[in-house]
C-alpha cells in the first residue's frame, strides 16, 4: 500500500517541475492561511465582544453558506455530466488507492 501512496502522490506531484505552478500553489497556500486567519479572528473577536456561543456560531455559520449553496447544485451538475462513465470513474479510483490490486474483502 505504501509503493501505491508513493506512486499516486508522485504522479500527483509532478506539475510541480513547473515553475509557474510552484507559484501558483505557494500562493494559493497563501491566500488560504490568509482567509483562515481572517476567519478565526473575526469569530474570536465576536465572541470576545459578544461572550455568546449563538453569535459565535452565527458567525461561523455564514463563512460556511457560500460553500454549502455552491456545493449542493455542483453535485448535481457532476452526477448528471458523469452518470453515464460513473462505474469506469469508480474503478480508475479503486485501481489508483489499491495499486491495482483487488483490494476489496467480499
């Protein structure tokens, strides 16, 4: 299983031989610890103003909707465009976690 994780992170790995994909990925990791820090401080100074979980919660719950109404039509934008290849998605995947081995117990 470890050889597999190798493969598949190596082949992962491999537009970063790219200069300008080094970049790109450095500030991509940037801007999402950026974000995150923006995120834990404006909720701590909320609860420290506030001292209530609900505002808090509040808070957290509006940094999330974006994601949450973004995801729900992807998800049904994805299934209805990969309905039809679905079994040969599922078995690249089996095949790229078990290292082409039948992995499976039953």
């Amino acid at each position: 299983m470890a050889t597999s994780l190798a493969k598949y992170f190596g082949e992962a790995l491999i537009s970063l031989k790219y200069r300008n994909m080094k970049y790109y990925c450095l500030a991509a990791a940037v801007s999402l610890i950026g974000s995150l820090m923006q995120e834990t401080m404006i909720a701590w100074v909320a609860y420290d103003i506030t001292h209530s979980a609900a505002v808090l919660g509040n808070i957290m719950s509006w940094f999330m909707l974006p994601m949450i109404a973004a995801n729900i039509p992807a998800g049904f934008a994805t299934s209805a465009i990969f309905s039809g290849s679905q079994a040969a998605l599922q078995a690249e995947v089996d095949d790229r976690m078990c290292g082409g081995f039948y992995c499976h117990v039953l």
